[in-house]
C-alpha cells in the first residue's frame, strides 16, 4: 500500500494583502529591524514580530 499525500495546511499569506485597483496594499505593518517582507501580528494591545520578537504597544482610546 501506497501513504496517500498528507495534505498541508494552508499558511493563509494571500489574506495579508489587498487589492484594490491596480495595486496591491499590505493589510499588516513590517517589521522596522527585520524590514519589509517580515509582517507584525496584530493583538488587542500590541504589534509583534516573531521572527526578532520586537515588540510595539498600542496606546489605549
């Protein structure tokens, strides 16, 4: 018997752009040491980068 291809999970990075007319616009800030190309993750009180682990707190309203 032959293993069946184990299928991947997608890692969803086309839902971090966004088209609108003829350009293609970033949806999160890159990261300032890593440089562009090296997205933030969003949470409630801070952006963070995982590849350096930089850290930018978001001031409350």
């Amino acid at each position: 018997m032959a293993k069946e291809a184990a299928k991947k999970k997608s890692r969803g990075k086309w839902s971090l752009y966004e088209k609108s007319g003829d350009k293609i616009n970033r949806k999160n800030k890159s990261c300032p040491k890593c440089g562009p190309g090296t997205f933030m993750a969003k949470h409630a009180n801070r952006w963070y980068c995982g590849t350096c682990r930089y850290v930018e707190m978001v001031s409350g309203k």
